[in-house]
C-alpha cells in the first residue's frame, strides 16, 4: 500500500494530536515535522498539555525517517511530503497554507481558519484556484455524535426546530501554549474565537447563517484583552430560539463540557455527560449507535477521511466546503463585532 506521506507544522496540543491520529492510520506515513521549539524538534513534548482528552500528548515522539525543520516554510518545499498540516497559532495560518497550496500540497489547517476577514479572503481565493485538496480542522463537524444529530435533523425526523443551544466550557489554557499566545487577546481572538468557533460552525452547520447575531462577552477574565466568555443567540426570523455559549476562563481542573440540546416539534436531541439521546415527543428514548469505525473522535474521523480521500484523489466533501468555512468565520467575525458595540450584526 501506497502510503500518503504528511508532513506536521507545530507541535502544540493540536500538532500531538494529529501526529498521534496519523500513526494509527496505516495508510498514512509521518515523514516531516517543523516547530520553532528546538525540544519539539528532538521529540520532546512534554511541556504540551490541553483541556481535552486522554493526555497522550505529552509523551516522547520516535521521530526515526522523519525529516525535521526549524520553519514550516521549508518543510514545505520538501518534495517527499503529500499533505501539510498545519497546527501553528491562528495569525500565521495564512501565509503557510497559502505557501503550501502554491506548492501543490494538499492542505490540513487546524481551525480557527484564520484571525480576521482579509486572511480568510486570502485563504478562500488560494484553495479555490489550488489543484491540491484544502481541509480545516473543525473537528466537531465529524464528531460522532454531533454529526449524528445533524444528520437526524436534516432527515426531518424530529420536525421543525423551535429551540436549541450549544454549549462549551473549558478549564482555563492560561500556560497551555507556546509563548502563552492564547491568552494574547489579539492573536488568539480568546475562547471566543478559538473555542467558541465550533459551536457557532454547528449553528450553522445545522440550520444555515442566521439574518443576524447578537453576542455578549466577558473581557480579561484568564486573557490579556480576549473574550474569554461568550453567550450568542442567532436570529433566524422564524420565532425561534438559537444560542451558543463558550468559554474558558473555569478554573483548572474543571471538567470539559460540550454539549447540545436542540427541541423539535416531533423530538429532543441532547448530548451531555450521560451520553447523546434522542427523546421522541411520542415513544422510548433512543440512544443512537454512531458511526465511529474512524476513531471515537472528531479527529480521528476528520483526519482518516482527508487522507483517504488524498490517496483515492477524490475531492473532499463529506464535512466541508470552503464557502461553509468562510460561512462561519463571517459568523464568528460578526460575533466579534458585536461584542464590541453591543448591537446585533446583520449577515
């Protein structure tokens, strides 16, 4: 078997994760990894933590047959490597995927896709003319049990929505990074933009953009400048009632949570600590088997499929497009001003 050869920018929670993922797929083979960090270059992560999962990531990495740079912009050019992930913070995403497409390289971008609407501009124009494949890393679309419920409601089983609200809360990051760039408000945009993204990427995910957005955040609270909580709701102009809340200023040793619950005419669809149900207005609650061959979670999936789809050269399109990225950085970048003048955004 032919293997898809990748190549990893950044070694922080995401960068460990991904290489973690990589080295379970036997049709992938790690073969370049650049960071800034000269430990991460020798295979030291053990100053890599997160806010969630299994806390694998700290653990040494072999990085025999693998060729290690200082700087993404030369692995790049390495004409061994299929794909490019990049997993570095958000400001610098768009030069190195707009370098890396340029180069004919398939693309993996961790989310947020970018910090404001000129690099998303960027980017979007870049993957749209790229002849290789573009995929951001918004995990939570291939989450086994939120892809389920988006499924399940776009069948029409549950009937029209009247309600719903997704929720994301973390343990402070303050520490959980390189050079501690969350929690510099202007490079990371804060929990709202680095957090809170995914549920307002589910928002539209489920139900289409919004006519508009009215957001209210809380300022400095672990940060220097960012909005470190966030309460959305979005209006659709039908008399319903959408809202997402984020944030990750809990203290340490908070558990994470992540979960939904979206009211229908003819059923509920939760997810919370007891698991994801189905509660039909009229029967026994379901509790769906999700389809979780790839891996048990939205990486694993998300990952799996890109580099499935690289090595069948068949264009990616099962959780994304690059207009539905951009659908809901406009979102989250409407948000953002919205914090800022407390009025509602239009869309």
């Amino acid at each position: 078997m032919k293997k898809v050869r990748i190549g990893i920018i950044g070694l922080g929670f995401m960068g460990t994760t991904h290489w973690g993922v990589y080295k379970g797929l036997k049709n992938a083979q790690i073969v370049a990894l650049a960071d800034v960090d000269a430990k991460k270059r020798r295979g030291d992560v053990s100053a890599v933590v997160g806010n969630i999962g299994g806390g694998d990531n700290s653990k040494p990495l072999d990085l025999t047959g693998v060729t290690v740079y200082e700087n993404g912009f030369a692995l790049i050019s390495n004409a061994d490597v299929d794909v490019v992930d990049i997993c570095v913070p958000t400001p610098d995403h768009a030069d190195l995927v707009c370098a890396a497409l340029a180069a004919g390289k398939h693309v993996f971008c961790e989310k947020p896709l970018c910090r404001d609407a000129a690099q998303m501009k960027k980017i979007v124009a870049a993957a749209k003319k790229a002849k290789g494949f573009f995929n951001v890393g918004l995990c939570v679309r291939a989450w086994p049990e939120y892809r389920h419920a988006c499924e399940y409601y776009r069948s029409g089983k549950a009937g029209k929505m009247r309600s719903a609200t997704f929720k994301r809360i973390s343990p402070s990051v303050d520490g959980n990074a390189w050079q501690n760039w969350f929690m510099d408000g202007a490079r990371s945009g804060g929990a709202l933009l680095d957090l809170h993204v995914h549920d307002a990427d589910q928002v539209n995910c489920f139900f289409g953009m919004p006519k508009s957005v009215t957001a209210a955040g809380a300022r400095g609270i672990v940060s220097k400048g960012g909005v470190d909580h966030v309460v959305a709701t979005y209006d659709y102009g039908n008399g319903t009632l959408v809202m997402a809340e984020g944030g990750w200023a809990a203290a340490k040793g908070t558990p994470f949570e992540m979960s939904f619950t979206i009211v229908c005419e003819k059923a509920t669809l939760k997810l919370d600590a007891s698991g994801y149900h189905i509660y039909p207005v009229k029967g026994k609650p379901i509790s769906p088997k999700v389809d979780a061959k790839a891996g048990p979670t939205g990486w694993h999936q998300e990952l799996a499929y890109f580099v499935s789809c690289v090595a069948k050269g068949v264009k990616p399109d099962r959780y994304q497009t690059v207009d539905s990225v951009a659908d809901t950085m406009r979102l989250i970048f409407a948000e953002e001003r919205s914090v800022k003048t407390g009025k509602a955004v239009r869309l």
